[in-house]
C-alpha cells in the first residue's frame, strides 16, 4: 500500500477506533468509501500515483459482522473473519475508511471533492441489511445530491426484481451485476458451493435479464474478472452477449488479493490481460463483434477483426487500457469510475487510472508482442 497511497497514517488518524471492533459502525449510518475517493473528499490526505483523484465517489455499506459470502478471490470473505475487524479488510487491494454518511452527503454538497465527482456508486454486500439500506442510502444521496448520477453494484443474490425497479424509481441510473467469473464453472468454483457461497451462476443471469428490462440499454453492466482460469475466447463471448442485450462489459484482472483464498495465483498474465482489453473496448464501443475475431485452439486472440491502420489508431488512443466502468459526464467511452490501483501496483499497473502516455502505450504494446498468442 505504501506505494499506493503516500500517507497511510492518515486513514488510522480519521479513524480513532481503528484498533478496537466497530459493533456500532453500520449501514446507513455509516459507509466505507475508497481511498481514492476519501483522498478527493479531503478526508484524509496523501496523493494516488500519477493521479489526482477519482471522478466516482465509491461507498460501500458496512456491517461489523460483514459480507456472508465466501468468495474466493475477495479480501471482504467470510472465511476471513480471522481478521480482527470487518473494516480492516481489504477490497480490490486498497484499504476502504469507514464513514459517517452524513458527512459524505454534507462534504460533497459544500463541494469538498471541487467538482470531482461525476458519479456516485454503492456496493452491496452479501448481508441481511444490505438491501434495505442500499434504499436508504440511494434515497438520501437524490434528496440532495440529485445532479451526480448513481450507480448500483448489486447483489443478485439477495435481489428480486422488485428490488430493481424500486432502485430505478428511487433514482438509480446504472444497474450492476459482478458477474465476475466468465463460466458456470469457475462462476461454482470461486463463488459457489465449492466455496461454501451462496452465488449461484443461474441467479446472476437472471438479475442481467432484469437490469437490461428495468434500466435498459446503456444503463446497465457486468463487472468480469480476466485471468480466473477461463479462456480469452470465453470472457469475450460473456462481453459480446452483455452488449447484445445492449450492456456493457467493466473489466478487472486478476491480482491476488492479499489473505484471500486465492492469495497465491498468479495475477492475470500481461499478453492475455491486454487482448482482451482490447477486444472488449472494441466490442462495447468501436463495433467490433466476436464472430469478426479469430482465436487459436487454446482461446487466444489472433486477430481483431479490425483493419490493421484502424486497430492501431485505436490502440494508440490508449483509451482500451484504461480502467472500464461506469461513464462520466465527458466522454461515454472513457469511465469516470477510474478505481486507482484496484487491480494492480503503480508499478505494474492492469488497469489504467488516468490517460496513457506514449511510454505507456509503448509498454502496453510491447506486452503484447511479448506473449503473443500461439497459432495452434
Ligand atoms: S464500474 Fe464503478 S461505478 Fe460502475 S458499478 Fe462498477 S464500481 Fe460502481
């Protein structure tokens, strides 16, 4: 972290009870929020690695007793309660401080984040409350905050279609579904059964269905995780059925998240992570479709299905390396939820927070070319 964040003390500073358990700090009273979003706040200072601020005010609700899932790549899971409180876990690599909302609402209407936020997004968790207060929290956020558009990163799990369109009548933009894995299989190995989780892979897919009927075309994603196992081929064809139902595809690679149970796989290879962001960006924005691709026997990308002089304008955009997500205000293709450093170290960075410059472009180019995939 501490190359992430370059005060750390800061986040024990803002929260005074950080080494005792939090019984009483629960949604919605109280949210988490991510660094990156509490460091744009002026909550607690310290700079992100090349960039300034987040465009996404992330919150997350909280519970002491936490998320009931047992995921197993994820730093929030159950079989992690080892941990000597809830709120110490770690989610997407970066520490999340714990808040009063109210001061959240009150910061951001007195414009504490100086225009910064161009969305806000809650995280559900796997919880008893946690529909409920998603309601609470979403309510109070349109009461006053009504011009920053929101986004829900639900929980099909606990959800009924009801659920769904109460959000949308609450004033909820952008329908989310962490579908994560890219097949029933891996969906059950990671967060199924397997795992003692509650997901079930047929339960995610109906929640998708009903996003894309409440919220519609363009108001609805899936969050998918490269590098869990699963071929380019497969999670591309997850990427182009989520945009024929008129969706779109925010992509995470896989990094091992520390004291999860996947703590000791290898993060997402460099030459796999980067053809498949490169398809993706080209299936949800530049109208590239997966049956205009070709793949090798082991799934790998071999071509784009894009001219040659095309392709390479778009790469040198740098825009399909940067972090996919939920737009902002400014340009649809570019996500204002920019997530710093949530799937990887400022030195080895997957995701891209901020626009890429040539060395990074270079960079990203060059690991391509470096694994690039077999022909057979
Ligand atoms: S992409 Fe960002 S804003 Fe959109 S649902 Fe995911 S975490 Fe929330």
């Amino acid at each position: 972290m501490s190359s992430v964040i370059e005060n750390t003390q800061a986040i024990q500073f803002y929260r005074p009870d950080y080494h005792v358990k939090t019984p009483d700090m629960r949604s919605p009273e109280y949210v988490q929020m991510s660094t990156a979003a509490a460091i744009t706040l002026g909550l607690i200072p310290g700079k992100m690695h090349r960039t300034a601020c987040t465009h996404c005010l992330n919150l997350l609700v909280t519970y002491p007793e936490g998320c009931r899932a047992n995921c197993a790549y994820c730093g929030l899971a159950r079989h992690r309660e080892e941990a000597r409180d809830y709120a110490d876990r770690n989610f997407i690599r970066v520490d999340w401080p714990t808040v009063r909302y109210q001061d959240v609402l009150a910061r951001v209407k007195a414009g504490a984040d100086r225009g910064q936020f161009q969305r806000m997004c809650i995280s559900m968790i796997t919880h008893p409350s946690s529909d409920a207060d998603t309601f609470v929290l979403l309510e109070q956020w349109m009461a006053l905050l009504p011009h920053i558009p929101v986004s829900i990163l639900s929980n099909p799990t606990t959800m009924e279609k009801a659920d769904l369109i109460a959000l949308k009548r609450l004033g909820a933009e952008i329908f989310t579904v962490a579908l994560d894995a890219a097949t029933p299989t891996i969906f059950e190995r990671t967060r199924g059964k397997s795992v003692d989780s509650p997901h079930r892979w047929e339960k995610y897919w109906q929640a998708i269905e009903w996003a894309a009927e409440v919220f519609g075309p363009e108001r609805f994603g899936v969050h998918l995780i490269g590098g869990l196992g699963e071929t380019e081929q497969e999670i591309l064809g997850v990427c182009q059925r989520i945009k024929d139902m008129g969706g779109h595809n925010h992509m995470f690679g896989f990094y091992p998240e520390q004291g999860s149970l996947m703590e000791d796989w290898p993060a997402v290879a460099h030459g796999q992570w980067r053809r498949i962001q490169l398809a993706r960006f080209l299936i949800d924005y530049a109208g590239g479709h997966i049956s205009s691709m070709a793949f090798n026997a082991a799934g790998q990308v071999l071509d784009f299905g894009l001219p040659a002089d095309r392709l390479a304008d778009i790469i040198r955009s740098g825009k399909p390396f940067q972090t996919s997500g939920c737009p902002g205000s400014d340009d649809a293709e570019i996500s204002a939820c920019n997530r710093p450093y949530g799937d990887s170290k400022p030195s080895d960075i997957l995701s891209f927070p901020f626009a890429l410059n040539e060395l990074d472009i270079e960079m990203v180019q060059r690991q391509m070319a470096g694994e690039l995939a077999q022909k057979t």
